[in-house]
C-alpha cells in the first residue's frame, strides 16, 4: 500500500461510528521513519475565509483496521486535535532575506 492509497480512505470511529473525514497526511518519526499516525485536516469554515477547525491527529496505535475503504479507528470522544505548524511562514522568508 503506499501514502496515496492511504489517503484515499475513509476514517471511521469504531466507538461512534462516525466518519471523521480522510486521511490528509501521515506523520513520521525522524530517527526511524516509521509512521507514527495519520492526521485528517479540520473542516473549512465557510469556505475557507475563516480557517480551519484544528486538525485531527491519530496515533498509529488506535487504528484498529485497514479496509479496502476505510480505515478503522479507536478514537476517544477527547481525541487530540491541534493546530499544526503552518507549512509556509512570511517571517521566515523575512528573516532569510527572501522578502
């Protein structure tokens, strides 16, 4: 299976049942490269002008199954969920004198 097919699936909570969206990105570990989770991006807030809801970020640990449609998750009702880093910051392109 590689990363692209991975993103392709469904995520389903197998507590609720509810389908919290698709797999956006995996996170790594630097020192292994092994996966550490998956993280499925917060829903646009009219249309985007508003933001993001923060991101949803499951441990590799609760995936329970790996479906030819989905994946099943054990995610808690507290499942974490954070803001990620922005992937292009304005103040470092400042600082390096690109800007």
């Amino acid at each position: 299976m590689t990363a692209c097919e991975l993103c392709e699936r469904d995520v389903i909570n197998v507590i609720t049942g509810e389908r919290l969206g698709k797999v956006d990105d995996i996170s790594f570990d630097e020192n292994t490269a092994c996966i550490t989770g998956v993280i499925l991006y917060g829903r646009l807030r009219l249309f985007g002008l508003l933001g993001r809801e923060e991101d949803l970020v499951i441990p590799w640990s609760r995936i329970e199954k790996i479906g030819a449609d989905v994946l099943l998750v054990h995610a808690e009702e507290n499942t974490k969920r954070i803001k990620q880093k922005k992937r292009f910051c304005l103040d470092e392109l400042r600082k390096g004198g690109l800007f």
